[in-house]
C-alpha cells in the first residue's frame, strides 16, 4: 500500500539569482584563501566564459562582493577586482540595522558590553604570556595623561580593548567585542570614557593597574570580579546619561 504523500508547504521556494551564484564562488575562494588579500581577480571576459554568465549578473555580483568588503573594484580600462579582508566594520553595520529595528537602547549595549569585558580578563589571566599582555595593556593607557583630547582619548581606549581582546586568545570573543563596540561606538565612547574631574567615576589608571596586577599574577577570577565591580560603579551615570535613548536616537545625532 503506498503512503500518501504529506501535503506540500505553501512557502515558496528561493531560487538564487544568478548573481548570487557567481558571489557565493568568488566568496568561497577567497574565504579559503584560494585567492589571496590583494591578489587580482581574474577579468571581467575571463569570469564571465568560466561562469557562462553575462557582463551584467557578473557586475551585479562584484557589487555584492563590495557591500561584504570581500573585494575593491577599479573602474576603466586599467581597473579590475581584488581580493579584500573584511573587517568588523562590516558585521557591525548590519548589526546596528538589526538593533536599531529593535529599538534597543545604548544601556542595553553598555550593559552587555560591562558583561563581556570581564571574560576578557579572565581568560588572559589563563595565558603564559599574561605578564607580557598586561605590561603592553598599562603602556597603551600611559598615553592618557592630564589634558589629552577627548578624540585622542577615545582612541587609546579603543586600542587598549581591542589589544584586551586581541590578547585574550579567544577570537569569537574578540570579534564579538569589535562588532558590538563598532556600532555605538560615538555614543560610548563619549558617555564611558570621559573622565570628568570631580565625577563618581572611577579612576580607570588606578583600576587598570590593579586589574592588570591580578592577570599578572594568574589571578583571573579576582579580576573579572574587581572590573566588574567598577563597571557597575558607573553603571548609574550611564543610565542617566543615555535616558531611553536607542540606536536610532545615536545615529541621528552622530550623523
């Protein structure tokens, strides 16, 4: 007796353009490394016979390879593609979209950001070059001394985490970090690290050193506890300062 066959999804089915087709292969090969960072493409006539696809599919999908910063295009007779390296920029451009709507608020982001930082910590605390990491990490916040510019503040701020995380040894958390920093990262910036005399804040050289002594010393729980003690400290300020901002509200007034 033959089984009755189930009755068939409604959902339609996506059929991938043909651009899409030529971009998924371009972008495999340059995921594996088939095709080195900075290495040219082959051109246009020779894609377009390997694919049998038009000048147009082929162009459509170099736009697409673009938007994902997977390759550059140089117009005229002396252009062509190159394979690229895409940075963080790029997850967190699509994040921020996703974020904003959602409409979450930046305490929503400084919240989950005063969570992971002091993962960070801890697992560099795990490494057996600890003592080297940390002793770079307090060099790059020697730079902040009295008077410095607040963009050039935000700058030695942004190195040191991204040497943090970098050093952590965990690459998932390091990329997850720079995306999530990537999209408020104006807003944050402005709100977290401003050191204002006489403020409730603490004072980061001296929390940065601390901290920087227990990862020396392997201690790695003493310090995600004790940093994250100090972000809470400022937890209150942020709040107050962002309101109910969203992200939405960030990108109108960085724009």
């Amino acid at each position: 007796m033959t089984t009755p066959m189930p009755p068939l999804s409604a959902e339609p089915v996506h059929v991938p353009k043909t651009a899409e087709v030529v971009a998924q292969a371009i972008r495999n090969q340059i995921v594996r490394g088939d095709i080195a960072e900075g290495a040219a493409l082959p051109s246009e006539a020779e894609l377009m016979v390997h694919f049998g696809v038009s000048r147009p599919s082929l162009r459509e999908a170099f736009r697409i390879l673009e938007s994902e910063k997977l390759i550059t295009v140089r117009r005229g007779s002396r252009g062509g593609a190159r394979a690229t390296r895409p940075d963080v920029s790029v997850a967190a451009r699509y994040l921020g979209l996703l974020m904003q709507f959602d409409g979450v608020l930046l305490s929503d982001v400084f919240e989950a950001r005063a969570m992971i930082e002091p993962l960070a910590l801890r697992l560099l605390a795990r490494r057996d070059n600890r003592q080297e990491a940390a002793a770079e990490l307090l060099a790059i916040m020697d730079e902040i001394v009295p008077g410095i510019d607040p963009r050039l503040r935000v700058d030695v701020w942004s190195r040191f985490y991204a040497h943090l995380f970098h050093s952590c040894g965990n690459k998932t958390l390091e990329l997850l970090y720079g995306t999530l920093t990537g999209v408020v990262r104006s807003e944050l910036s402005d709100s977290i690290f401003q050191e204002d005399e006489g403020s409730q804040s603490p004072n980061w050289k001296k929390t940065i050193i601390k901290a920087m002594t227990l990862v020396s010393e392997g201690k790695g729980d003493e310090a995600a506890n004790y940093w994250m003690k100090q972000m809470l400290l400022i937890e209150a300020r942020v709040q107050e300062a962002h309101q109910r901002r969203t992200l939405i509200d960030a990108t109108v007034a960085f724009a």
